[in-house]
C-alpha cells in the first residue's frame, strides 16, 4: 500500500487534533497501538517530575478515553483494516537540548509572556515501530503530548488511526491563550477550578485568568489580610486558602498554564467594607442601580491615602502568592456616583486640591509602582487605558471587554492587549437577566456567544501591521452571576476551545471544517469526566456538514 | 411564647416550600427534630410498598439534606433559638379512608388525568411532639411528604424550623404539570432520566411527557418493531428496551408521575428511513431545509395504506409498553414539499383521489382509533387542531407549542389544552443556532425563557370562563439539539420549577417573593445530587430582594 500524503490546512476528515497544527501531514495507512504501548524519555538525565507525571498522564489517556470515531457505524467497517494494522510500540520524545539541567513544564509555563518556546514536532510512521516527539522544551514537549493523545480512536478495545503517516510541526500563533473564571459571584471549589485546568491543558490554553474575588465575596485568604477573607468570603470552608493556591498553581503549571490572579480594584471592592469599612465608599448603597453596575454597591477609597496604603500592601501580599509575571489590578466600571456621594472622598480631594481622576491616577501609580517593584506586570481593564486619565507604564497589558470596537483605540495608544470583547468571548451571555423581579429581561450581552461568533474572530481587523504585533492573544470569559459547579463545565465546554485554536493556530479556520473537530473535543472530554455538551444532534456529529446551513 | 399565627400567601421570608400551597399558616416559634425522628402510616393495614418507600426516603432526606437557611450568617445566630427548641417526635401519616384495600401512589399516578385526588392536610405543632400528615389517598400523603421534607434547615447538625406551628391545607390547581424531555436529538441514560423524575417529584410534577423518538435516533426497543431501534438508535447502547421502560413507568410511579410517551407522526419520522425505507418520503432528502425544519428530513408516507396500518401497529405496540391514559402522536411541522415530491405520495393521492390534508385525515383517525381501542387519550401539537383539516375526537388534547398567542384558537374549537408554548416555556431557546456554519445566528426561539418569564404566565388569558376549563396545565420543555447528560440537569432545574408551581399552585405569584423559595429549591437539588444552578450570585440568594431592579 502506497500512502497518500497531502497536507490539510483544514481535514477533510473528523480528525480530532485541536487546535490544529501550524502543519499537519498525514496519510491513510491504518496503525494501532500496542497494548503494550509505552512514552519514552530520550537523552535526559534528569527528568523534570511534571514531564514524567505528563508522560504517565498520556499513557492512561491512550489506555481510558475509549473515543469511537465520529461516523454513523462508529467505526465498524474499518475493523479489518484495524486489527490487520500495523502496530505502534512506543513513542520516543526527545528534547534537542542535549546536555545540562532541562526546565520542567512549570518553570516553562511561568516564564513569563512568551518567554518559553512551545513548539514541537511530531512523527508517527507508517509502518509501527516507533514515533518521534521533538521539542526544545519540556513545555513543547507537553504540547505535542497533547496533541499525540489526540491523534486515536477506539474500536473493540483496538487504539488505532486511520491516517498513518502522521507528520507535525506546530507552534502558537500568540503567547497568552487565556480562559478567565470569575470565583466571587459564585464559589467554586478547588477541584472544580483543576478540572478545568486540565481541560484547558486539552487544548493547549496556557493562562488561567482567575477573577478571584469581587464585591459579592472576598475568598481569597491572604496573608496578613485574613479578615478581608474572614468576613468577606461566603463561608469559612468557601475560601481559597494559600496552601489552595498554591496547590492551583501548581497544578496549573505543570500543565503548562500560568495563573494571573486579578484583585479588581478601585471599583468591585464592596465586600472588602465588611471587614473595613473604612475603605469603602457608598457600600450596599441602596438603589444599587445608581452607584454600581450590579448589586451590591462599593468601591475603594481611592482618593484616601490610607486606602491606597492599604490597596498596595494587599496588592504586595498578593504578589507573592502568585508567581505568574502577570497579575490584574482591574480596573473596569468605575461609578463616579458612589464617590460624588462619599463624604471622605469629597473631603480628600478637597483637601489635596484633585479631581477625582487626579486621585484615580495618583491611586493608580501607587498600587502598580508596587507590582512592578515585584517584578510584575500589570494587567488592567479597557476602561483605564480609554475613559481615565490614568498615566499606565507602557508594559501594561489592556484587557478588551466592552467591545470589540474598542481593540484598535487601545492599540492606538500602543498598549499590549488581550482580546476578551463581551461581544464575541463572554460564555455568559444569553442566560436572561438575572435580576430577581426583571421578568421580560434579557442577559445584557445578548445574545449567547456560540463557539462559531468566537471561532470566527479576527484578532488584527483594523489594526496596522505595527498595532497587531501588540496583540498578545485572547481568551473566553466566564462571569459567574448565574455559574457554580453545576454548569461550569457544560457552559465552558466545548465553547471555550474556539478562542484556544483562534489564538493557537491563528485566524481563518473555517467553521464548517472545525466542526467535526470540536465534537470530537466536547466527546472526548465527555470521555475523561469533563460535562462537554453536545453542540448538536449526535446525528450531525457523526455526518460532518450535514447539519449545515445548506446541506 | 405565644404563636404569632398569620397567613401568607406570599412568604415574607425565605421559606422553602415550592409549590407554595394553597393555604399555609406558620408561627414564629423554633421546632426541632428529634435525632430519632420517624414518620409512622396509621391506620393502614396493607401499606403499599411504593408509600412505605416514599416515607423511607422522606426520613433519609431530612438526614442528608443539611441545607443551611440562605441568610447571611446562615442561620448561626440562631443557634441558641434552635439548641433550646421543642423537639419534635415524629410525623403520624393518616389515609381518611380507614378500610378496604389502599391504591398505592403508583396507581394513583396512573389512573388518568385529575382522577386521583392529590390534596392532603399537615400539622406541625409547636411543642413538639407529632406532626400529622392525612390525605385521601397515597398519592395526596406522598405530595405531602414532600412538602414535610421542604419545612427543615440544618445548623450544625440540627434539623430545624423557626416556623411553627406550621398549618397547610393543598391540592393542585391544574391535574396536567408536566415536564418533556426529548431523548432523540440527544440520547439520555436512565439514570438521568431517574434522576430527573425524583427532580420532578420535588416540586409536584406529575407528567414526564416523553418525546422518545424523532427524525435522528428511535433508541426505543418495541416488540415486534425491533427493527426501528437496531437501525435507528445511535448505537445498540442507546436504547430504552421494554425492561428500561417498565422500570422508568414504575420508577415514574411510584413518585407520582405519569409517563405519556411521543411517537411523532407522520413528521420528524425521517430515521424510520433506515429499517423501513418503503414508509418515508424524501429521506435525508437535500437540500433539508427545503424538506424539513432542521435535518434530516423524511416524514412517513401518509397517504399510503401500508404505512398508516404500520403506524398503526406501532401505536398498538407502543401503547401495550406505557400504562399511562395519555399518549402524544404529535403532528407538528408536517413539510408539504416533501410529499409534492414524493413519487409514491403523489401515486396513492391520485388513485385515492385525495388531497394531502384528506389523506392526514385518514391517516390520523386510522392510528388515533388504534389509540382509543386501547382506551388511550391521543395528545396532539397545535398544528394537528389549527391548520390541518383532522377530524380529531373530542377527547384529544391540544399541546400548544408554537405561540401562546394561539391558545384561544384551540380552545374556541373546544379541545382541552396543555400549555408548552415556545414564548414561555421551551427551555433550550437562546443557546444560539446550532447549525454548524451559522456564524451570527442565534436561537430560532430567542431570547432564553427565564424562570421569571414561565411563571408570570398566566393560563387562562384571553379565554372565557367556559373556555378556561379546557385547560389541564402545562409544562416546561427540552429540546435535546445542545443537551445531553452533561447539561441536562443545569438546563432544567430550577426553572423548571416556575411551571410547577404555576400549574400547581395557580397563577398570580410575585417573582419577588417567589425568587427566595426558588433559590432553597435550587440549593436543596443541589444537597440531593440534582445539578440546579444558582440563578444569581450567592450574595443575592442570602438577602432576599437585594438583588431586585430597584433595591
């Protein structure tokens, strides 16, 4: 048999690789796995402990995920060819770096902003024997882990593929990859939040954007803020101790996913006044509508420098939780009501002769001077590159949330930015509004953001050639106002592997293609405990295109 | 202590009954439960094993179900309230009927729509002691152990009200309160649907209409019609067999719910195509949309003799399978141009000299007549009372699904109704289209139906008195196109509930006070395994009304 190669921007057939390789080769030669199939560590002396753990990790996948081929026999017919297959012994991965301590996937994974090379190549022959993984990092070499798990399917216990020869070469088209989980409106659990984190190492998302805390609860325990915690979380086993956190982080990185913690400040801030109301300008002030986007109402103090003290300090103690090189002081949806009806506020800026966006700035500088001191950057909502008169370092990182329309204004004034519109990325529009008495009311950002709206995004649309190399990629969003464990994952799921592909492989995929790729993401992940929905019928899954528009 | 008694009919505390009955008294005093709390039958001597089950459960779920009261402190600073309460004993449950032999609540069920008498009274004292629970028959003692079980908060280990005495007289304002489940577009395991049953028993649902088969699987198994299932299911895996069905209808039951099993004909037919190409016009026929509202197309030859004394056959088969009074035929989205250009449709129309709508004539009252044989009830959708040419029996009942606003047209000619329409119930609108390359699409049913939206319905609007006895209640339904196991439970619960105690408790209630009682359902299904989400951040659930429009 003479295999037919050819090269496929986009697959022809279902072929589960998400996202899809920068290249991708393959054939139509039937191999199976051994049962005795094993990962093989070549040329390196001391084996990072999370590479190990990945490669184990693998190696059960390939054994558990049971995937059937999306077709209407699920297989079947292909059984003669399967079981007289030839058969793959192992794989070998080898890292081009040949002599001295190898980087784990941690380290890799909180180098910082693309700091760490993510690019690996893959090789599975033909003809059995052996597969080759290269790569320059162990990181790389965790990516093409991945995408070596995705390569099978399953057929009376048979591990096998259709598509033999199969040749990659792949790296990342932006640097950050992101999926951002709110934890304030509604807690989730530490189990919740590291099953997620291995779904995102699924489709190779690398940063985890945790929107921790909020006006509604405070969970996160920091160190010498305990009370902020203490009053402020739901209850005292609704909290995220550092030992959590540490524990998060670590699982997350070596899943090759860095953890950029978000302390949303000034505004979002109102349950820290159970703790300190000293803080706290126009708490739970009543009608909320007048003082915050939603209840409850409450902000800091910005213009006081005892609050700014205390912002920074806290911001310090934060830092140190979280050794990811990011980290978000928020910024979003500043209510300059609050502050007009704020006796203290009034009288600080009174007596330092400011405006309120003097005192905004002066706040501003005193917190971030504090991150960058710990050698973080910071990363802030659109709003405090494009509505405040805020004086930002040029390192700072913008986040897009209000509109799409808005990327270009921000790249104008040279900021590195993150795509995060509502308009295209928020997976929690469309659930109606959530008010308790709004009963014709509909979710603010109607409507629900489908996988193909993300999918579909353009990430440099009119943006000049210098602007767009300030993109430094995107993520999905999940505010949780009507979230909990009950449906994060069949809300996140497969929705959010859109934007993982969109910022891994670059724009352009065509969604008709990539459908029969995502179903095989959303049963795949079914297959290893994560609730993925079904994006349509089983029918259209096991019939690609069927079910488009004009089949 | 003397009992400040007084009657709401709207709580103005949280208080977890859901339905809210029709009459409650409550007091002010806390009541506890003994550790050794029992609930005793009297004055039966034959106890039907499906009541003493229900009663065994009850008294597990006030072990397990440690719900906190939803208020800040969580109920703490009633500890002392709670640690010095009266205890009560146990719950004496008593029939009104003291000899003969007792119908089980299974029976009662089962024994047609409204000839079950499902009211009862219950008495919770406030010095302890026993409560009293009696009712006419097992099915009104079960509906009211599951009101008993909504009375109880845990704190610390203790299960507690601040409410007693505690007085409720109820009965249901409608006999149909439903709940459709679609397991075609998407198969669901029993288990789930067990599940969703004791979900469904919760709030007093009484109907699990079942639409089990439709154009894209027939995972039910009939005897003499295995064929259907071995060709038509997604996978021999997939499948309801007979066994699974009598579990289902006995499971159903015994929680007081009555299982009304869909076949839908002759539309939404097209995977008959498979076992029975001879039956079905323009199968998988291109391009779809010109054939059939979503794919595949394919509708049962109506025209032919062959085919209506098939379908006949399998509506004997079928209704041998499922005990219940009522059985839907459906009749929704019936394509023309697919029998315009059906050559064996248009043959047996011209021989028969009959139009289409003369042929449907024939078509149903050959199959619904196989029905009434049975001593089955034919449930119909709207279409089959408003723009066919049927002469339908004036048993039929008339589920109206495309718009509310067309619930007069069908009870002006008289037929009883259920109300399902799209406008307000349809639980999967506003999940965006799920075509595969509709990039902007969203929902054909947009916006998302809130719980608020199903609840503000008011059933009897635009109907004359007359009229508005035809009504036998209505439900909450899901289209499986973007549901499987993974969402099932989040997609449905607690909205589902608004319809529950709508066509329960009768119109009229306030969200605002609704919105507190919702938010306990939500957390109890939650304690119990069923996977409820939050409607709004936990921050709101604990204060009631703070999260209103204007609070």
């Amino acid at each position: 048999m003479i295999a037919l190669l050819y090269t496929f921007l986009f697959f022809p057939l279902a072929f589960a690789i998400w996202p899809r390789p920068q290249n991708l080769t393959t054939g139509t030669i039937p191999l199976r796995l051994s049962p005795s199939f094993s990962i093989k560590l070549s040329g390196v002396s001391q084996v990072p402990k999370d590479l190990s753990d990945a490669i184990q990790r693998t190696t059960n996948f390939l054994k558990t995920d049971k995937l059937q081929a999306l077709v209407p026999d699920r297989g079947a017919s292909s059984s003669d060819a399967v079981t007289s297959a030839k058969v793959l012994q192992s794989l070998t991965a080898k890292l081009s770096q040949t002599s001295g301590s190898v980087k784990s996937i941690s380290e890799g994974a909180m180098a910082g902003l693309g700091a760490s090379d993510e690019s690996y190549t893959l090789q599975v022959p033909a003809n059995g024997g052996t597969a080759t993984l290269t790569a320059n990092t162990a990181l790389g070499l965790f990516r093409g882990l991945i995408t070596f798990g995705q390569l099978w399917y399953d057929l009376d216990g048979t591990t096998y593929t259709l598509n033999a020869p199969i040749q990659i070469t792949d790296s990342p088209a932006y640097p950050y990859r992101g999926f951002m989980l709110d934890t304030s409106r509604n807690y989730f659990p530490v189990d919740d939040i590291k099953r997620t984190l291995d779904a995102m190492s699924w489709v190779k998302i690398n940063h985890l954007h945790w929107h921790i805390v909020d006006s509604q609860s405070f969970p996160l325990v920091v160190p010498g803020f305990e009370e902020l915690s203490q009053k402020g979380a739901y209850s005292s086993s609704q909290v995220y101790t550092p030992d959590n956190v540490k524990d998060i982080v670590a699982y997350a990185a070596a899943r090759g996913i860095d953890v950029m913690v978000e302390i949303d400040t000034p505004g979002h801030t109102a349950i820290i006044s159970k703790s300190h109301p000293e803080h706290i300008a126009c708490p739970e002030a009543s009608p909320w509508s007048q003082f915050a986007n939603e209840p409850p109402a409450g902000q800091l103090r910005l213009a006081s420098p005892a609050t700014t003290q205390f912002t920074a300090n806290l911001f310090k103690a934060v830092s140190s939780m979280f050794p990811s090189k990011l980290l978000s002081t928020g910024g979003d949806e500043l209510n300059t009501n609050c502050y007009a009806k704020d006796g203290p506020t009034q009288q600080d800026l009174k007596s330092q002769g400011k405006t309120l966006e003097q005192a905004l700035d002066t706040f501003t500088q005193a917190t971030h001077s504090v991150l960058e001191a710990s050698g973080k950057t910071p990363v802030v909502w659109e709003e405090m590159a494009l509505e405040h008169q805020v004086k930002l370092s040029n390192e700072t990182i913008v986040l897009v949330w209000i509109s799409s329309q808005h990327v270009a204004a921000v790249a104008q004034k040279g900021f590195r930015l993150i795509h995060a519109a509502s308009d295209f990325f928020y997976l929690d529009c469309g659930a109606g509004d959530w008010l308790g008495d709004n009963i014709n009311g509909n979710s603010w950002c109607d409507p629900f953001k489908t996988w193909q709206k993300s999918y579909s995004f353009n990430p440099t649309d009119g943006l000049t050639t210098t602007q767009a190399k300030l993109v430094v990629g995107g993520q999905q969003l999940l505010w949780a106002e009507q979230s909990g464990p009950s449906n994060l994952d069949s809300i996140v799921w497969p929705r959010a592997a859109a934007s993982a592909e969109l910022f891994w492989s670059g724009p352009g995929g065509d969604v008709r293609t990539a459908l029969p790729r995502l179903h095989e993401v959303a049963y795949r992940f079914m297959q290893r405990g994560v609730r993925a929905i079904p994006l349509q019928p089983q029918w259209c899954a096991l019939r690609p295109g069927a079910c488009d528009i004009d089949a």
